[in-house]
C-alpha cells in the first residue's frame, strides 16, 4: 500500500510505504539539501523498504509546496507526520523511528524526542 499526504489535508506532505516484513513499525525518512521528492521516495523505498519496515518518506525544504528556507519549516511539522502514523494511517503502527541525511538529519535532531516511540 502506498499513500500520498498532502499539506492540506494532513499538514505535511509525504509518501508511506507498508512495509512487508515489520508492517507495524515505521521509519519517517527525511532527505538532505538537493533531494526533491523523487530521490527521497526511492531512496527510502530502496534502505528501508529492503528490510521490511514501513517508510514515511517526510517532505522537505526542496519539496513543492514547501517552503525553500528550510528554517521555516517549523518542527511541529515532523509532529504532524508522527501524529498521523499514529492516529490516522490505515495501516496499525506500533513503533516509529525517525532518520534523516544530511539536512534531513538535523531536522531529525531539532525534532523532540517523544516524536519517536
């Protein structure tokens, strides 16, 4: 199953994956500076989909619709994505990890720790 968010819908823009193997546990991936949509889906398709987890591939800075200042994407953003794997994703999940590269990987350090669980 793969779904496409929206801004307007549910306040972040992103792709989930089922995973195949750990379906319950999901990775939000967030790519660095220089990757737009594409290359983040299928970068995250390919390293954590390979394992079986489900992916949110998180939209961010380069992505359309979003803003091209990555300061101003605010962290509440990431809460957005995390309260909606948790709440409303049709698929149960149990555990959810975030990870980023690059600029990806700061916004994942900004965001507080209780995102995860």
């Amino acid at each position: 199953m793969i779904i496409k968010t929206t801004l307007e819908k549910n306040g972040f823009l992103g792709t989930f994956y089922e995973g195949s193997t750990y379906a319950d546990k999901a990775v939000i991936y967030v790519g660095g500076t220089g990757e737009n949509r594409s290359t983040v889906e299928e970068r995250a398709s390919k390293l954590c989909r390979r394992e079986g987890f489900s992916v949110l591939a998180l939209g961010y800075y380069l992505w359309e619709g979003l803003s091209k200042n990555n300061f101003a994407i605010p962290v509440d953003y990431c809460e957005r994505a995390v309260g909606w794997l948790k709440n409303d994703c049709p698929v149960k999940i149990n555990k959810i990890a975030m990870t980023g590269i690059s600029l990806g990987g700061a916004l994942r350090c900004s965001a507080p720790r209780s995102l995860a669980t």
